[in-house]
C-alpha cells in the first residue's frame, strides 16, 4: 500500500514540474536590427543611447573608448526531457541564442562598430 502511494504521489510531482524548462538569460536584451541606423562618423554616443540603452561594459583603449551590448538565451530541458536523456531514451535538447554589438567611439563620435547573432 505504501508502495503504491508513493508511486502515486512520484507521478503527481512529476506532472507539477513537468511543464518547467530550464533555461538562463544573460545581459540585456536589445534590437540588433537597429545597428542598420549606424553611420560611422556621424553618430553620436547620444544616438547609440538612445537606440539600445547603457552597454554591458565599456572600455578604453588607445583607439578610443568601446561599449558592448550583448544578450545571451538558453533553453534546456523540461523533467520529462532530463528523464528521458538519463535512461538514454533520447538525446538532450538545448537551445541557444546569442548577439552582440560592439562599437568604438572616436571622441564621441562612432569610428568602428560590429554585430553577430547566432542560434544553435
């Protein structure tokens, strides 16, 4: 009888938690289609500014001062999935996305800038 309740009560947590993924984020989200706007030698800290918000990180060089944006997803497994990769029923799943803008400024103008997006 014990048996059979916990094997019960087994089943209901797993449909609670069946539902949940894993996953993460990193940085802050931005629209890297906006870098299209860009002109180098022509747009101001200000615009960049105005287009994504503050940089992850900004630097300084001898070619100037660099701010980078940057925005990582990851999406796991949910329980069921993780189980079934234990018992070897199915390989793991994960999901990845990534994209990036780093830019160089020359005074406060833009010199340089670069985007990547990727998905895996």
């Amino acid at each position: 009888m014990k048996t059979v309740f916990m094997s019960v009560i087994f089943i209901l947590c797993a449909f609670l938690v069946g539902g949940c993924a894993t996953g993460a984020t990193s940085g802050k989200k931005f629209d890297v289609s906006k870098a299209a706007e860009i002109k180098k030698g022509v747009t101001t800290k200000t615009d960049i500014l105005a287009m994504f918000g503050e940089p992850n990180t900004k630097s300084q060089s001898p070619y100037g001062e660099s701010w980078s944006y940057s925005y990582t997803e990851t999406k796991g497994l949910d329980i069921f999935g993780t189980l079934k990769y234990a018992y070897g029923i199915e390989k793991a799943k994960m999901d990845m996305s990534s994209q990036s803008l780093s830019i160089t400024f020359k005074g406060d103008i833009v010199g340089n800038y670069s985007t990547n997006e990727s998905k895996m």
